[in-house]
C-alpha cells in the first residue's frame, strides 16, 4: 500500500510550477493522498490542482479567516484532515540599516503570525495521530547579512514548532519543520540568472551539491507518514552548509 494512502492532506502554497508545494503536491499524490492545494492566486493554483487531481482552495496566510475556511473545507469535502504543510513565505532582504517597520511586519505576517494561527486552524481539525509540517530555513541557523526579517520570522516559527509538538503531542499529533538550504525553486529562479550565486552557495555545502525541491517533498513525506516517530524538531535539509557559513556577496558575485 502506498504510504500516504486516502490521507488527507492540505499544502499552502503550492501555486507555482517548480516550488516546493508543487513538488510535494505531486509526490504526495503518487503516495495515494487526497489532496487540498491552497494560495492566494487560484487561477495559477487550479492547474497544478488538477494535474494531482486535488481540490484548490484560495488561501491567504495573513487572513485569519482563510485559514479556519481553508481547515473546514478539508473536512467537509474529505471528511477528515490528515496532514497540514505550509510552504507560505514572502522574500525580505534589507540591512538593519535600511530595514523598515513595514517590511519587519510584513515578514512576521506571513511567517510568524501566519504560520501560528496556521497550526491553530489546522489543529483544531488534524485527526488524531496527524501530522503538521512548516517550512524553515538555513538562514534561521546561521547568521546572514541583509536577512534580518526574513530570518528572524522564520527562526521564531522554530520555537512555535516546538511549543506546538508539546501542546498537541497529546492527541498524537506531531509538529516539525523542514530548513531547506539555498533551493532552486519558483521563489528563488531569479538567482539562477547568475552562475557565480549558486556555485558559491555549493561552494560551502559538504554534499557537494544543492538541494532541490524534490528532496525537500521527500523529506516532508517522511515526516508526514507514520515512519516518522519525531515531533518538535526543524529538520536541516541543506547537504550541510549549516556546517560551514553563507558565502559573501563578494564571492556571490565573482570575486574571489
């Protein structure tokens, strides 16, 4: 039997070809899971939807309501909820020197706040035994210049993560977080422009190579299945970068 066979499972953020919801979506479903892909944008959401044969759910994370609704209507179309996995996140690089209030609060909507009343909502319906899985960083385990906010957010999950395993443990409900490394993916293409950004990031990672989102939908299943006896943990997916240090804009741009 396959490993996620009729699981109900809901992914925020899976909207885009080549992210790691899209990815995970589609290794969930060759799992035998029923599938609730959510985002912002349904019109990009609705074809990776059909293409897992999942259901596709307008979800803003930074709206409390959407995230009771996007819970409920699990339920009400699958009759139970699973797995809940939340990809949400937003890109905030500035200097502390340059950063704002703004972009501090738009980095703690969606990836604190968010990500809290996402595991609240989806808690509320997950079965007993379920699972909730949310998405980290490296950049919450080193010390990156220009990152502050996006950083800081993400590193503060790490902490709900583990006050979320001890509050739903009782249930059998295990709560982890996956820190993927430096990542091609939708959020990141753009860097992909340049050679010398990602190679400086390969650079510094032990395995040689860097992580794809592949790798991190095969981390997220492992967790999400009932192999996974582990809850409150953030799991460092970057091929061991953690080990070493996040490359200079220097070398990020060439130079020696």
């Amino acid at each position: 039997m396959a490993r996620l066979q009729d699981k109900v499972v809901v992914i925020l953020g899976a909207s885009e070809e080549g992210s790691m919801g899209a990815a995970t979506a589609k290794r969930f479903a060759q799992e035998g899971a029923k599938l609730v892909l959510a985002a912002r944008r349904l019109d990009k959401l609705q074809p990776i939807a059909d293409s897992v044969g999942g259901i596709a759910v307008a979800c803003d994370i930074t709206s409390e309501t959407d995230l009771q609704n996007l819970a409920q209507s699990a339920v009400e179309i699958y009759g139970k909820l699973d797995i809940a996995i939340n990809y949400s996140g937003v890109n905030s690089s500035s200097s502390i020197d340059e950063v704002t209030a703004e972009i501090l609060q738009q980095a703690c909507n969606v990836h604190f706040i968010g990500s809290t009343l996402f595991f609240k909502h989806m808690g509320k319906c997950l079965s007993e035994g379920g699972a909730m899985i949310t998405a980290s960083t490296l950049t919450a385990l080193l010390a990156p210049p220009g990152l502050s906010a996006y950083a800081a957010s993400k590193k503060a999950v790490d902490q709900v993560v583990r006050i979320a395993a001890v509050e739903y443990g009782a249930r059998g409900i295990r709560v982890n977080a996956i820190a993927p490394g430096f990542t091609r993916s939708a959020m990141t293409e753009g860097y992909f422009e340049y050679p010398s950004i990602p190679q400086a990031f390969i650079n510094e990672t032990p395995l040689g190579r860097l992580g794809t989102v592949d790798d991190i939908a095969n981390a997220a299943l492992w967790l999400a299945s009932d192999e996974a006896f582990i809850t409150g943990q953030v799991i460092d997916l970057s091929g061991g970068q953690s080990l070493r240090r996040t490359p200079t804009e220097q070398e990020m741009m060439g130079g020696a």
